[in-house]
C-alpha cells in the first residue's frame, strides 16, 4: 500500500541529511543536443558559458540542491575563468568540476592518452593541463576524464599496449594535480567503439586509478552499464573500497541515452541511493553527485530541476528505509520481510513531505511550477537573440 507522508516522516535526521544534499549540474546540459539523425534548437538557448551558468543557477533559486556547475573543455572556454568564476558567485552557484575533451579532434581517431604515437599522447596529455590550469582559475577540485577510445576490429589493436600507455598517460596528468585536486576517471562500457573499449567498467576504471594514489577514484556513470547490470551492487564495492569519487546521475533505457535521472527506473535509483546511504557516501565530501544529462525534446532548466527533484525524492525514499528492521530480518533469514522493509520505504509518497518543508525553508513548494511561473523562461527567448546557440562543441 502506497503511503503518503506528511512532514513528520521526515524525521529531524533525515531532514540533515536532505538539507546537506548537493548535486552538480552538467553546464552541456544547457545547450542543445540530440541525436545523430537530428538536433533541434530551441528559443532562448544559452550562446555561451556565462548564459549556461545563469540557467544553472535558476535550478539552484528553485531547489537549493544545485549549488555547482562542471564546466567542459573545450565547450567552456573563456576568455578569462576568474571572471567567469565571479560571474557565478555573482548568482549564488559555484564552478566545479572540470571535463575534459579529447574525443572531437581528428587526432584522436585511433586514441588519445593510448595512442601508438607519443606526440598525439602528449597532446592529450597536454589538454589535461590546461584542464589544471581551468581548476586553479575556478578553484575546482576535480579533474574528469572520459576516453572515447577503444576499437572496432579484434586484431585491430594491442589491448595490452594501449592498457600500459593508458596508465603512464594518467600517471603524467595525476603527478600535475595540486594536492587538493583530484582526478576522476569515468568508465563506459560502449561507444564510440564498439569491439572493445579502454576503460570499459569499474574493474578497469579501479585498476587503472589505483595504480595512481589516493586522490584517483571512480566516476560511475549511472547509463554507462550492460542492461540487466547491478549497478548498486558496483556502488556498493566502490564505496566500501573507497574509491567512488563520483557520480554521473542519469536514465537510460538501450544506451548512453542521458535522459532525466529516475525517468526510466526510479526503483534503480531508490537502489543504488540506498546502499549510497549505507555505505555512507550520502553528505561525504569524497563522493560528488552530479547529473550527466542532455535534454534533447524538452526544456533545459526545467529538465534539470525535474532532475535534481528526482535524486532528492529517491534521496529520501532511501533514508526512510528502517534499517534496524531490515538487519533483524536479514540475519534472521526472513526473506520477505526484509524486502518488505525495503519495499515499503520505496513505495512512500514523500512528496507531500517534501513540498512542505521547502516552504518552511522559504522555497516553493513545487519548483518546477514556480519555475514555469517566473517568466524566465519566456525572458531568455526573448532576449536571446542572435549569436550561436550552444551544443556539443560549443
Ligand atoms: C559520453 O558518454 C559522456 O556522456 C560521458 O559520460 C561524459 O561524462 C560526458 O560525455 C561528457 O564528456
Ligand atoms: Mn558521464
């Protein structure tokens, strides 16, 4: 039976938990995307970085859950990062984590940082410096990668050879972190290659990282798994080995479809929250939650806002789960109780609850309508006029 909550579900403890929760929002979330067949624009598009942060901050006004923005390199590139840093205090967010890129140049058709040739590897290298020199001007404190690279053809390339350039590649770029800096390397097991992949699942993605030190961990993106896979039963491991570094939160239904996190399987995302909270990765300031998102056919901002609503719903689900309840029917063997307990927190309402204490926070009691009633939406398409819209290489 669905259980509708009024506030005093929401305990004192997991309001603190709630009120801590923060989620960082893709800046390439703002600008337009799509599929190959077909990108569609759409009136009052960001035309530059400055304008991506000012939507950004609009999910942050409405939700307080969304207090950063990680920028992409070369997407984001300005002409001065310490102006644009100012520019987001300015509208109460932060610049965070930094994205690099090297999966657009035509160098990088057979691999980057694993590259046969070792000026097309230093290149590579060198772009993840510049990717430093962004943080120390944004004052981020991680450093993302994702590789592109992989393989078509068996036989096409040496799995091994490119395994061990991979390796010194991301030994050259850690040794460049600052020592509050971190680096986090991001696995997916598919596309663009599609016979083999070089960082294609957390094992890799954890041998490669721990071979560097303390300040490499694991960047789970939640699309980035065969369908079927554990995903929670990964972030359970990477917790408990201390290497998840971050979170890449979005829904996926055949591929690396990016679409709004818990649209396609909100029961996953209530899963993989709950052993977050268990593992103790909820509020620790060594696991970043951020969204990795496009919205192709609806609107931005408040595809975002839906989004970071989403975690912080599934968020709450999850702190509901009666723990001690579930460890006595675990140890006694009491299978259905035990996925009682669990299903129970999952099928709560907390909506009501949550609605309710935003507005005793001075939030809006339902963001998304008090997003749609602020006219700002209506405001950027007016005034947005002229110049180039922002996508994928921009
Ligand atoms: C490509 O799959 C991707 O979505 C990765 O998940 C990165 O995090 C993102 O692009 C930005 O580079
Ligand atoms: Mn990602």
């Amino acid at each position: 039976m669905t259980k509708a909550t009024d506030m005093t579900t929401l305990t004192p403890d997991v309001l603190t938990e709630l009120t801590g929760q923060a989620i960082e929002l893709p800046s390439w979330a703002f600008g337009n995307s799509g599929t190959r067949f077909k990108v569609f624009g759409t009136p009052g598009t960001p035309r530059d970085p400055y304008e991506k942060i000012a939507d950004a901050a609009q999910v942050h006004e409405y939700t307080a859950l969304a207090p950063t923005v990680a920028l992409h390199i070369p997407w984001d590139l300005v002409n001065s990062f310490d102006d644009l840093r100012r520019h987001a205090e300015g509208l109460g967010v932060k610049l965070g984590t930094i994205n690099s890129n090297t999966f657009q140049d035509d160098d990088y058709k057979f691999g980057a940082l694993t590259h046969e040739d070792p000026a097309i590897r230093q290149k590579a290298i060198d772009h993840h410096f510049e990717c430093i020199d962004v943080m120390n001007a944004t004052g981020s404190r991680d450093l993302k990668i994702w590789l592109a690279e992989g393989s078509n053809y068996p036989g096409q390339a040496d799995l091994r050879g490119r395994q061990d350039r991979l390796q010194e590649s991301l030994q050259t770029i850690y040794a460049r972190l600052g020592d509050d800096q971190r680096l986090v390397l991001e696995y997916k097991f598919f596309e663009p290659a599609f016979y083999h992949t070089d960082v294609p699942d957390w094992g890799t993605s954890y041998a490669q990282v721990s071979a560097l030190g303390e300040r490499a961990k694991v960047c789970l993106d939640t699309g980035h798994h065969a369908p079927g896979t554990n995903i929670e039963f990964i972030v359970m491991q990477l917790l408990r080995l201390g290497k998840l570094g971050s979170f890449d939160f979005n829904s996926r239904f055949y591929a690396d479809d990016d679409l709004i996190v818990g649209a396609a399987d909100p029961f996953q995302l209530f899963r993989i929250l709950f052993e977050v909270v268990r593992g103790g990765g909820l509020n620790n300031p060594d696991v970043a939650f951020m969204l990795d998102q496009c919205h192709n056919v609806e609107d931005k901002i408040p595809g975002q806002i839906r989004s970071v609503l989403n975690v912080q719903e599934m968020t709450a689900r999850a702190l509901l789960v009666d723990r001690d309840a579930l460890t006595a029917a675990q140890k006694s063997g009491d299978v259905l109780a035990a996925n009682a307990v669990f299903m129970d927190a999952f099928y709560t309402d907390v909506r009501p609850a949550l609605a309710e204490w935003r507005e005793s926070r001075g939030l809006a009691a339902d963001p998304m309508a008090a997003y749609a009633a602020s006219g700002y939406q209506q405001q950027i398409a007016a005034d947005r006029v002229g110049g180039v819209q922002a996508g994928w290489g921009a």
